[in-house]
C-alpha cells in the first residue's frame, strides 16, 4: 500500500510539472519607452518569431550588471530583425516607462521595455506567481518559441553562463539570426589603364586616393592582377574620405628623353612663334609645377640636362591627364579610371 501511494504521488507530481511546462505563454500588449505597441502573439509569435522575455526592475544590481551583456546578445540575433526579438518587462509597480526609459539609456537597450503604465508589470505576473515554475527574482528569462510553448528560468553560472544558456536556448528554438551571415554587398570595382599618347601602356605608375575636401588623408593603392582594385567597406577601410578621387604618380627616368630641343620648342611657344595646343604637351612644359609655361621651367629643364636637379619639384617625372579621377564606391559600382600620361619636358615626342 505504501509502495502505491509512492506511485500514485510520483505520477501526480509528474503529471504536475508536465503540465506546468507544456502551458502556452499568455498573451499581452504592452506599450514600451518610446509609445510603440508590442503585442506578444500577433506581432511576434503568430510571425513566427522567438521571444526572450527579461524581467527585471530599475534598481536592481545584477539587472544593471546583465544588461550591456543581454544586449550584445540582442544584436548577436539581429536586434529584431531576423527570428528573434527581446522584450523587458519591469517586475516592481514603482518602475514607470520613464523609470525604464532611462535604465535603456544608460545601458544603450535598443529592445523594447515597459514599466508598470505601459503594461510591463501585468504581463509579468503570469512567470512570477508561479504558473511557469518558481520565480527565483531578478533578473530571470523566458524563452517563448513560434508555438507558443515557454521554457522559463533559463540561467547558467554567473553573467557569462547565462548568457550562453540564452543563446543555446534561442536557437534551440530554430530561429536563425544569431549567426546569420548577411552577404556582403558587392564591392565596388575599377580597373585602371594608364597609357602615353599613342595608347602604350604606362608601367611603374603608382596610386593613392585622397578627396576633393582640404586636410584629407592620403592612401596609397595596391592594385590586383590586371590592374584592378575594389572597394568594399569603404568607410572603414579609407576613414575621412569623402568625395573620393583617385591620383597617378610616376616618378622614374627622370632625364630620360629630355634634350635641348625641347627646351627650343618651349622657348618658340612662349615667344608665340610655334604655339603648343595639345593638353598632354603642355602639362610637359610646366616643369616646375606652377601652372604656366615661361622661362623659368626652360631652366629646370636645363639643370636636369645638366645632372644639377636629378628630380622635378614634387617628386614626379610625369604628369597624368586628369590630374584627379572622382570615383564613386557605391556598392556594386563597375568602372574603368583611365589616365593619359606624359613624362616632364619630352615635348618632341
């Protein structure tokens, strides 16, 4: 008769807990910090998505010490944007949603909480009296999957392992979003020709990107095989940039070529007697960079015939048409950058 009684109590208490956990998560509406509605069915699950319902009050201790670390797990799943969303829910009367609107900015929470006068407080009672097991304080966790069913009380050891009991639980639900890799966008792509008047390629260019904005910062390039060169997070990898332009820069051989009858065709030209007209020639002659054709680069000239200058004022030997080429790093964005150069003082080419 004992051994009966042991039984028939055994099936009572497990029927009991069966029951306890296999009961469909209440529903609720609730009206959060920043006046929006969240309704736990027909918002969330009926969508198909997981629920992790945080209950927690203002001033309690371990809920400030777990907030930053629950809301990296937020956004570890998407921060609501996949199959996953996050809900706090505010245990004490005394917390109002300005109570808890100023707990999610100290903690930078980005999910949705009510206090007691958004409707946080009655959509705890239901896991704090008991129906879902016993409530242990804050901060504890539920876990509502698509169906409705609840797994209550999910904790680990300490922040760390609580944490992890969270995620494991989340996914355990099936939702996707956690680890969710979102396809980078295609980069933007460039391939760069350089090539002489004649459509010889240039070899031994070198590039940098910069912008049209004063003080920017300069990045040297590396160009793939073929010469060719994508940007993908642009931002991040060229920080400062804005209205991105990309510049050649040739600075080999720099008396190569050179010889007195160009400094004549200069002279001619600045005597108007033999007027130079094509862009390319007359970048030629600058050759002190000042923007005008006149004796004084005859002279630079001269001191590189000479062997006096073994480098033209800027460190270059060529000049490349355009001297800017604007670029745009929209995702996606197939281009081709062609510069048309010509070294310093070959104007007898």
């Amino acid at each position: 008769m004992k051994n009966l009684t042991c039984f028939l109590l055994y099936v009572t208490l497990f029927l009991s807990v069966t029951n306890l956990h296999s009961q469909l998560a209440p529903d609720f509406t609730i009206i959060d910090t920043h006046g929006e509605s969240h309704t736990l069915y027909e918002d969330y699950l009926d969508k198909g998505k997981t629920v992790l319902l945080d209950f927690f009050f203002v001033d309690c201790p371990p809920c400030n010490s777990y907030a930053p670390h629950l809301q990296s797990l937020y956004e570890d799943w998407g921060e609501g944007e996949f199959d996953v969303q996050f809900i706090s829910l505010s245990t004490k009367t005394f917390d109002s949603n300005a109570d808890v609107s100023s707990f999610e900015n100290q903690h930078g929470i980005t999910f949705p909480g009510a206090g007691e006068d958004g409707g946080g407080y009655d959509a705890t009672t239901p896991y704090t009296s008991g129906t879902f097991g016993s409530f242990w304080g804050s901060p504890s966790y539920a876990i509502i999957s698509p169906d409705g069913m609840v797994r209550f009380g999910v904790s680990g050891s300490g922040i760390a392992g609580t944490i992890a009991a969270l995620d494991e639980a989340i996914a355990d639900t099936g939702a996707t979003g956690g680890d969710t890799t979102i396809e980078d966008p295609d980069p933007a792509f460039y391939t760069i020709n350089v090539h002489d008047k004649y459509g010889n390629d240039i070899n031994n260019v070198e590039f940098t990107l910069t912008s049209t904005n004063p003080n920017s910062p300069v990045y040297n390039l590396n160009l793939g095989q073929g010469n060719t060169i994508s940007f993908n997070h642009f931002s991040e990898a060229f920080s400062g940039i804005e209205n991105p332009v990309i510049i050649a820069n040739k600075n080999d051989d720099t008396d190569a070529g050179i010889s007195s009858v160009d400094i004549i065709l200069i002279f001619r030209h600045i005597l108007s007697l033999d007027i130079i007209h094509e862009d390319l020639k007359l970048l030629a002659c600058d050759a002190n960079d000042d923007g005008k054709i006149s004796a004084s680069d005859m002279a630079e000239l001269r001191k590189i015939i000479l062997n006096v200058n073994d480098e033209f004022p800027n460190n270059t030997s060529w000049k490349f048409f355009p001297a800017v080429f604007p670029i745009d790093v929209t995702p996606g964005i197939i281009g081709e950058i062609t510069f048309e150069g010509i070294k310093i003082g070959n104007i007898n080419y």
